[in-house]
C-alpha cells in the first residue's frame, strides 16, 4: 500500500476533521485558523501560478496559515532558501487580498 504525503493547510485539516469525537481537535484548529477552506484554495492556486522554483508545497501550506504581512513574516517561513525582494513582494501583494 502507498501512503501520500501531502502538506495540508489548517483550512485543509478543519474541513477534514468533522467527527464529533474530534471536537477538542476541532476547536484547536479553529483557534488558528485565519481563512477558510475556499479563500485557501483560491491563495493555493495564486501562489502556485507564481511558477517560482522556490516556493514548495510546504511553503504555500505555510503562507496560507500565517497569512504574512511583512518581509520578516515571509523570511520566518523560508528558512531554507532566500527570496530576492520582488519575489517576496508578489507573495506578499497575494497574500494582503485574502487577509
């Protein structure tokens, strides 16, 4: 059997998490959780569409549940890579629409 990994944003997990015995876990989430599930889905294909080599799957997860407002924000999430400040202004224009 094969097992996909997937990233998943909060958004992704909270519409996933619908048991009632998942209720603790469910208010957990909704504690962080800053957009749901359609606006993330919106940021996740905007983000995607940027064609950037760095910008993995791991880092759109992130930016959807951050929500980053600043350069600083966006350095926290790429810790692996730098972005040259166009870059980081693209991500950060999409970003300031779903806030």
């Amino acid at each position: 059997m094969k097992i996909d990994l997937k990233p998943l944003s909060l958004a992704e997990v909270d519409e996933i998490v619908i048991s009632e015995e998942n209720s603790d876990l469910k208010g957990f989430i909704k504690k962080f959780l800053k957009i749901d599930k359609k606006k993330a889905e919106e940021l996740r294909k905007e983000l995607e569409g940027l064609d950037m080599l760095k910008l993995k799957e791991e880092h759109i997860v992130k930016i959807i549940d951050f929500l980053p407002e600043d350069v600083e924000d966006i350095n926290k999430i790429f810790t692996d890579v730098s972005l040259n400040e166009d870059e980081t202004k693209k991500i950060i224009e999409i970003v300031a629409r779903y806030r």
